[in-house]
C-alpha cells in the first residue's frame, strides 16, 4: 500500500466523522461504520473526496466494491490496485 494513500485515507475519514478522531489513532482494521460510527452518506463523501485527492476515479468501483470496503485498509487496498504513484 503506498503511504501516501494510507495518509490521504486517514485525513479524509477523520474529517467526515461526527466526533473528533485524530487521524493517526485510526485502526485500519476496525469496521468504520461499527466502530466510528460512519453512515452511508458520510461514506460516499469520504470515498469521493478520497478518490478526488488521490486522483483515483471512483468509476473504477462497482456497487458490490464500494459496499465491501468495510475497513479503512479495505478502503486502501482498493484504491492502490488503481493509484499512480504521486507525482506521476
């Protein structure tokens, strides 16, 4: 996984969630919508501005994709099966 995206990852879930979470305490294994208690329309904003920012399209995902990723490290393992290393 590149760190990059494990960053990004981290920013972008930290900021859509109702309750303050710093990005670095966030388990990547943990259920996002379990544990830190993410709802479906906070999702598709995380998902859209994280694949904005890593320049990742969100078309690349079918609906059965998006609904697996369950975990921030499922979120992260998606994405770099599609990201460009940064600065390319």
């Amino acid at each position: 996984m590149l760190p990059e995206l494990e960053s990004a990852a981290r920013e972008q879930f930290s900021a859509v969630l109702t309750h303050e979470v710093d990005p670095v305490a966030l388990d990547l294994d943990a259920d996002m919508a379990g544990q830190y208690a993410l709802t479906s329309l906070n999702k598709v904003l995380f998902l859209t501005e994280l694949c904005e920012s890593t320049k990742v399209d969100l078309a690349h995902f079918t609906e059965d994709d998006l609904a697996g990723m369950r975990t921030l490290r499922d979120v992260t393992e998606a994405l770099a099966r599609h990201a460009s290393p940064m600065g390319t």
